[in-house]
C-alpha cells in the first residue's frame, strides 16, 4: 500500500510506519487581522505586520495529514531548499517557492534556541518579567497566562502557527520567547 509514497527505499517506509504514523500533524490555524481590528489591538497587528506575516497567518485550504506526514518522514535539505518525495514526485521548496506561496522572504537575523547573536542585549527572565501582568510573581516556569495582552496573543501564534506543536501551547520555550522579543521589539528574524 505505500510503494510509491516514498522516496523508494524501506528505511522510509519503516520510519513511516513506526515513527511519523503515530504522530499528530497540528491542524494549521489561522489568524483574522480583522479580529485584531475590531478588538483593538492595533500593537499586535503591528508586530505581526512589520515580520511581513500576514499572508502565512491567513493561509487556509484543505490539508491532507497522511500526504504531510509522507512528507516530513521523506524531508531533506538541499543547501537551503528543502527537499521531499511523496507519492514518487519529487517537491523541492525554494526560497522562491517558500515566498510566493507564504510570503515569507529570507530576511533578518537567524535566531533561536541557543543562537541570539544580533540580540546580545535578550535575556529570557528579564524580557519574561516585562511582559507579565504581576512582575513581581515568582516564576516557576516560562507561562504565556502570565503576559499581557498582546505579548500572550503574539505567544499563542508562535507556539500554534510559527513553531507547532502537539501540546502545552501555554509553556514557553526559550525559542519561543527569543521570537516573542523579535517579533515585539519589530526585530526582523529569519
């Protein structure tokens, strides 16, 4: 039943069927900017809008969850293009490709867990404690409950649309939270 949906070798069929088949693919979310509007958070949408983010957070359409798990269990890197085979057709995403269909451009600093080059100044407990409601509560770990407002909505979108995952979008992790301050101080980030 899955010849042909991999890259044609049996260590792909078996990392498909003992690895990603078990794994829950997140449905993609999808944000309203005229929700943002009407509530009146014009800060948010601003943040949001200055990563040129819009036309991904908007993205909507059927998503096929076998064909994506084929897809991630088949996925290489090509230099900077990413690379996978499903159903014996090769799909390579360009940066190209990635921009017209996302309208994301490679741009900005490369940041993440353990790289915050270009941001020396970020220190994780005390952005944490500048976003919260209460400062002075103590923090037994990273919460988005505890931020205001938009910080906690611009958390919410990071861990369910820009860095998906299958539960707890309430702990931050420290990628998490190096986004949260790009994405707030309108540090553009690759």
């Amino acid at each position: 039943m899955l010849e042909g949906w991999f890259a044609g070798d049996e260590e792909g069929i078996n990392a498909y069927i003992h690895e990603m088949s078990r794994k829950q693919i997140n449905i993609p979310k999808v944000l309203d900017f005229n929700w943002l509007k009407s509530e009146k958070l014009p800060e948010t949408k601003a943040a949001l809008k200055h990563q040129k983010l819009k036309k991904l957070l908007k993205l909507t359409g059927n998503v096929y969850l076998d064909l994506v798990k084929v897809f991630y269990t088949n996925l290489t890197l090509d230099g900077k293009n990413i690379v996978s085979y499903v159903k014996g057709i090769k799909m390579k995403v360009t940066s190209d490709v990635w921009n017209s269909v996302v309208g994301i451009k490679y741009a900005g600093l490369k940041v993440g867990k353990g790289n915050t080059s270009g941001i020396q100044e970020f220190n994780k407990l005390q952005y944490y404690k500048s976003c919260m409601r209460t400062p002075t509560q103590s923090i037994s770990r990273f919460h988005a409950g505890h931020l205001n407002l938009t910080p906690r909505l611009v958390a919410y979108i990071i861990a369910w649309q820009f860095i998906p995952r299958g539960t707890n979008h309430v702990v931050l992790h420290e990628e998490d939270l190096i986004l949260l301050y790009c994405i707030m101080n309108l540090i553009k980030v690759n």
